[in-house]
C-alpha cells in the first residue's frame, strides 16, 4: 500500500513513516537513496533516566580519555623508542601510521555494525582487543621491532569500534543544548587524553628507565573501562531523544543507500573535508613536536644529545601539559561561542570551526621558526594555536548529529573517520619524517640540520590548516538547510516538503 506522506505514530503500533514511498522527492537522490523506507517504530523499551545517561556518557568519556592517552604515549617516548630500535624519523612515524591505516580501514565495518546491531557489544569487542594488543606492547624486545608495527595496528581495531559508535550513543540519550554539553565533554578528553599520555609516557619511563613500562599504564587502567562498559552503559534506541516518546528509527535501507544520502549531504562532505584537513594537522604535530623542540635545545646547546636511553623526555611533559591545558580552555570557548551564536547565526558552527582553523595556522606557523631563538615564546604561540585548533572539537561532532538522521550516523562516523584519516594523520607523521630525513642527507652529522630538517618538514602543517578553514567556510553554505531536512525527516516530514532558511 502506498503511502501519500507522514503517518503518525500510535501506541497500538502502527507506524510512522518518514515521507511517502512512491512520490519520494529528488532532493536526497532516488527513492532507494532518500530515507522513504525509514520507520519511526514505538520499540517496547522503558525510557532511559537522566541519571543512567549521564552516567553512561561519564563511562565513555572515561574510555575516550584512555583511548587518546594510548594513541600519544608512543609520541610521548618517541626519543627512546628511536634510541632503542636505532631507527630514523621515517620509520618512527610509521609506528602512528599502521594504527591509522587499521583505524580508518576497519571504521565502515563497525559504521555498518554500528546501525545495525548492539552497538554496546560491539564496544565491549574492540575493547578488548585493544586491551589484549596495547599491552602486549610492552613486551616487545629489541630484535623484534615488526612486532610493535604489528600490534600498534591491531590496537586501532578497537579505537575504530568505539571512535564510530560512542559518539552515537550520546546522540540518542540526549537532544538539543544538553547534547551539546554531552558532547563537549566527550571531546574534551581528545585534548586532554592526548596531553596526558605524553605526560605518563615520559613519566614512567623516566622513573623506571625502560620506555615499554609506559606502555603498560593503559592497559591496566583499560580493564576498569571495560568492566563500566558492561555494567553502566546502555544501548538506546536510534534517534530515541528526538522522537516522541523515545520510541527511536528504524531503518532498512542497505549501506550503498547509506553512502548515497550521505555523499548528498553537502554539510557532511564538505565538513569531513575541513575534518580531514584538521587531522592531517594534528596527527602530524602531535606526533612530532615534542621531539622537534628537544632538537631544537640540543641545536642550541641548551640540552646534550640523546647517547643512551633514557633520554630527556621532559618536552613531553611540557608539551602534554601545555594541550592539556589549552584542549580544556578550547573546547569550553568553543562549547561557549556555539550556544551563543547559534540563535543569532544559524551557520554559526561551522564558522567558528573557519575561524579557529584560519586563525591557528599562522600562530604554529610562527612556532615553527621561534624554536631558534626562544623556546618559551614558542611554547606561548603553540598554545594559542592549540587553543583555536580546540575550538572545533566539540562543535564536529555536533555536526554530525544533526545533518544525519539516527539511523545512518554510525555509518557516517565511520566514512568521516576512514577519509580525515586516510587523508589527514594516517599518513602525516610519516610523511613529515620522510621530508625529514630526506633533507637530512644533505648534511646528516649535525645536529643543527637534524632539528631544522624537521623544521622545514613540518612547516607542511600551517598550509594544510588554512586549507580546512576553508572547507568550513564552504560548510556555512549548506548546515541551515541539510539541517532542517533531517529535523523534517526525523520529526515525519515528508522530503518533499519545501525547506525554507532562515
């Protein structure tokens, strides 16, 4: 039976249908490509509490914490993992780069899963993977470097299955201001997570002066997240805080209708692209700035060369400390300026994703030559460029979860993931320690030209971040309008309905 537009949804069952499935507009593509065959279905499930859903994203921020503080323990290290393998920048970076490449590979199978399945087993199998892989690194010995790469990559199978779903989850429990909040405070820990693992890495291995107890930390601390996963997080329904009576969205539409809907949502492309440009650039200086500004003291005669482990890892420690800091301040101006402007400027979250891009790449790239002369001013200008960058971590997400119905945001976690890295940090820190040490055969026994053969690598970054300051900017054109049409969507409206701006 056809069905001619929005049905509603009653409490004997019946269902309610987002728009009509023979007349369904061109706007989303074909019928089989719009959301014609997506249901409102009341499910027999209670409402989840405000107390179990805070407490639910209180458990995934714990988790995301640990899982950022494993990604930088190995940059946290870097000095001592080179001197103990005896290997060069090349081949240092692809220690960040296998992890990428497994991430961003297995992001669409747990995106399909992800829409489809429990998503709270699916979280509670990466996990576990990772925990088994992230500590097995610590055993690694020094013929067996391959080993490392190896286990490094299956770490990034679990990150992949819980980077593409927790952010969902947090969708579903709440809507509006409030999942605002929720998610500024899940993305605060991406800055704080990745300052604190350069903090415990070089930490511990200082105290115990072998770089693989670092390794350990995670693990330990990984197992408490595993046991919260189990026990206090629940499995809401898709789309369940922005439906009436948090009956959710059922979907039944196949994966290549979901890329379809997703490749005509110009807000998500060109968001994604501004995404991929910001990875690109995060990836690399997470990875390399602590080693860039040891070398630049050591070129400076400030602090003697690394002969022998351990080395002086306390630019780590700086330099953790420093995103620390400067992710809490950014992701809180951020959140700020959002819930400001966004009833005065209905384009106002992509503009200030524009405006934190545009505005940091000159001041890191001031930090790339200040090293030379005066290490605490660089550190001033990192952090103001830090700071900006963090602006945009709450706002992203956000994004997302409103140019994206319910029931295909997983999948769509898991596409913006698999391109900002495959383009952006899968293949940064790599890159930038091959210009590096291509540059460096020009005059390899200084160590002057070791630090501005880095130097004049990583200045790649500020270009690229005046690259994504632009792919926000083309965002502004689309968010109001791919905004509303997926409100109209989820709210019964049919896709044909005109979609007037404000």
């Amino acid at each position: 039976m056809e069905s001619d537009g929005p049905e509603t949804s009653h409490p004997d069952g019946e269902v309610t249908h987002l728009g009509g499935s023979s007349r369904c507009a061109p706007r989303y593509g074909s019928c089989a490509g719009s959301l014609s065959s997506v249901e409102l279905t009341p499910l027999q499930k209670p409402a989840i509490s405000l107390t179990r859903s805070y407490t639910a994203v209180a458990v995934l921020c714990y988790v995301n914490l640990l899982n950022y503080m494993d990604r930088y323990t190995i940059a946290g290290v870097l000095l001592n993992i080179q001197k103990f393998f005896d290997i060069y920048d090349s081949t240092s970076g692809l220690l960040q780069t296998v992890f990428i490449c497994s991430f961003l590979l297995l992001a669409p199978i747990f995106g399909y899963l992800g829409d489809r399945y429990n998503r709270k087993y699916i979280m509670i199998g990466g996990l576990s993977v990772w925990l088994v892989s992230a500590l097995g690194s610590s055993f690694v010995t020094k013929p067996y470097f391959w080993v490392l790469v190896l286990l490094r990559a299956i770490v990034g199978t679990g990150e992949a299955s819980y980077t593409t779903i927790a952010p969902t989850i947090i969708g579903d429990l709440f809507s509006g201001t409030k999942r605002t909040l929720m998610i500024a405070a899940f993305y605060i820990f991406i800055p704080v997570g990745s300052g604190l693992g350069y903090i415990a890495g070089s930490s511990i291995a200082t105290l115990t002066g072998d770089w693989r107890w670092a390794l350990t930390l995670n693990p330990i601390l990984g197992v408490v997240g595993l046991l919260l996963l189990i026990f206090f997080c629940p499995n809401p329904p898709r789309g369940a805080a922005e439906t009436m009576h948090g009956q959710g969205v059922m979907g039944h539409s196949s994966y290549m209708e979901d890329v379809k809907y997703l490749l005509k949502n110009k807000s998500f492309v060109w968001s994604s692209m501004g995404v991929t440009a910001m990875a690109f650039l995060t990836g690399a200086l997470g990875f390399w700035t602590p080693t860039f500004l040891s070398r630049a003291q050591v070129s400076q005669g400030i602090q003697p060369p690394c002969t022998e482990e351990p080395c002086d890892t306390s630019d780590s420690y700086i330099f953790g400390a420093v995103t620390v800091v400067t992710g809490i301040l950014g992701v809180c101006l951020g959140m700020t300026l959002s819930r400001w402007l966004r009833d005065k400027l209905p384009n106002a979250d992509p503009l200030i994703c524009a405006v934190g891009m545009l505005t940091s790449s000159p001041c890191l790239l001031i930090a790339m030559f200040l090293p030379s002369t005066s290490i605490p001013a660089t550190y001033v200008f990192i952090a103001v460029g830090e700071t900006l960058l963090s602006l945009n971590w709450p706002i992203l997400a956000d994004i997302l979860l409103y140019v994206v119905v319910p029931n295909r945001r997983a999948t769509a976690e898991a596409l913006q993931i698999t391109v900002c890295h495959l383009l952006g940090d899968a293949g940064s820190p790599y890159l930038i320690g091959a210009i590096s040490d291509t540059l460096r055969k020009y005059n390899a026994d200084t160590h002057i030209w070791s630090f501005h053969s880095l130097q004049y690598s990583l200045l790649l970054c500020p270009f690229i971040g005046v690259l994504g300051g632009l792919f926000f900017l083309m965002t502004t054109l689309h968010i109001t309008k791919d905004r509303r049409e997926a409100q109209l969507l989820v709210e019964g409206a049919p896709p044909s309905q005109p979609v007037s701006e404000s």
